[in-house]
C-alpha cells in the first residue's frame, strides 16, 4: 500500500496553497480521498482511479470534484456523506448546470458502518461518522494486508476510535498542536495532541499529521505528539 499526499499537509488556507488530497494505491486499486482546489493538477492519471471519497463538503476538501469527474472513466465510484447526493445536485446548481450532478457511476453514501469492496473485493473501504459540525466521515482503506486510516476534520469520538483499532498508519488532520478540552475547536477538530491519544488508544501504528496551520512551527506538533510523523506534500509514504 501506498499513500502518496497531493496536498494541504501543512499549509492551511494559506494564500497560493492547495487543498486537502491524498491517493491510496493498493491491491491494484487506486482511490483518491478528497479533492480540494488544485488536487486537478496534481492527482496522476485521473482517469485510472476506482473511487473518489469526499469526507465533507467543506470547499478545500470537494471544491475541484466537478472539473474531476470529466476525468474519471466511466463506472469509478464516488463517496460522499450521508445525505450527500442531494449536497451533489445543490453542488451542480451552483455552477448553474441543470438537473442532478453528473457522477461517472454510482454514488455511495458513508453510512455509520457501512463498507464497500471495489473490484470483487481487493480493496475494501469501511467508514465511521465523525463529529465536525458539517455531515463527515473516517475512512479506512484496506488492501494487500495493510490499513490506513484516514480522519479527515474531526474531534475524537468512538466511531473513530473503533475504526482506527489496529490500523497501520493514522493519518490525521490536526489543524493546532493543542487546545483546551471542550472549547469549540475541540468539538469539531483533532489536534496534536488529541490525535496521538487517539492513536495509542486504538494501537495504531505510524501516526501521520497533516492539514496542519501554516503560522504554528513544526517542532510545536512535534513536542505535542513525540512520536508522529508530519505529512509532507508530494511525498509518497509506504505503508
């Protein structure tokens, strides 16, 4: 398995910077897990891609999904949140086209324990709600006897915890190093600190911080979670 970060690792709505977007390869597969602004220009070979998973549809994680979809071949299935097919159309409108959004193939809603097998099963995708303020999932990717967790924003909660157990590598969205438990960054986002818990809880293997804020040193994320690892943009990581 491999993971490979397209962006917005460490460069938070910065001025020129990209959105979040990350590709998993494994088993023969190949699923990119959001599509925020710029992800068009950096994801290799669109259109061999089996799955696009959308985790939210705050705009640096969704915002390049329309111009994508010309790309994807016919049949490659898309990810959204629960409800998100209707979010799809609202999506559409905006751009002022008419009727439903234009999916390549079908379109799989992340129900709280859901899974979905591409291509007889090779890869299997399994889903958690996570608690953002906005409807959002977790996503974990397994393929070739590896896992990898993806906790796109999200405060801690169980759902996420359960579907973290065991896995590989975490790769985490830590937005600060560490905040007051209970403020209301704490209730719609991990931090640093929160995400190396989280990690040790669920005996997780390699944890991987990324979308973090561009004015907070490095070494601040570091000294909150000694032993994680912090995302780099175009590095491809083996899993």
């Amino acid at each position: 398995m491999r993971l490979t970060v397209l962006g917005n690792a460490d460069r938070y709505l910065a001025p020129q910077a990209e959105g979040s977007a990350y590709l998993v390869e494994a088993a023969g597969r190949r699923v990119l897990l959001d599509c925020g602004h710029g992800t068009l220009a950096r994801v290799p070979e669109p259109e061999t891609l089996d799955a696009v998973v959308i985790s939210h549809f705050h705009y640096d994680h969704v915002i390049d999904l329309a111009p994508l979809m010309k790309c994807l071949r016919a049949g490659t299935t898309l990810v959204v949140p629960p409800g998100g097919r209707e979010a799809l159309d609202r999506y559409a409108r905006a751009f002022e086209f008419r009727g439903a959004f234009d999916a390549p193939g079908p379109v799989f809603e992340a129900a709280a324990g859901a899974e979905l097998a591409l291509e007889a099963g090779s890869l299997l995708l399994k889903f958690a709600a996570t608690e953002h303020g906005v409807p959002s999932f977790a996503t974990r990717v397994e393929g070739d006897r590896r896992s990898l967790v993806y906790a796109s924003d999200t405060a801690r909660c169980a759902a996420l915890g359960r579907l973290a157990r065991d896995a590989d590598v975490l790769l985490a969205h830590t937005l600060l190093p560490s905040v007051e438990s209970g403020s209301d960054h704490a209730r719609r986002h991990l931090t640093a600190r929160s995400a190396a818990d989280l990690a040790r809880d669920a005996r997780s293997g390699a944890l991987l911080l990324s979308h973090r804020f561009h004015e907070v040193p490095r070494a601040a994320y570091l000294e909150a979670a000694p032993s994680a690892l912090l995302a780099e943009t175009g590095r491809t990581y083996e899993i």
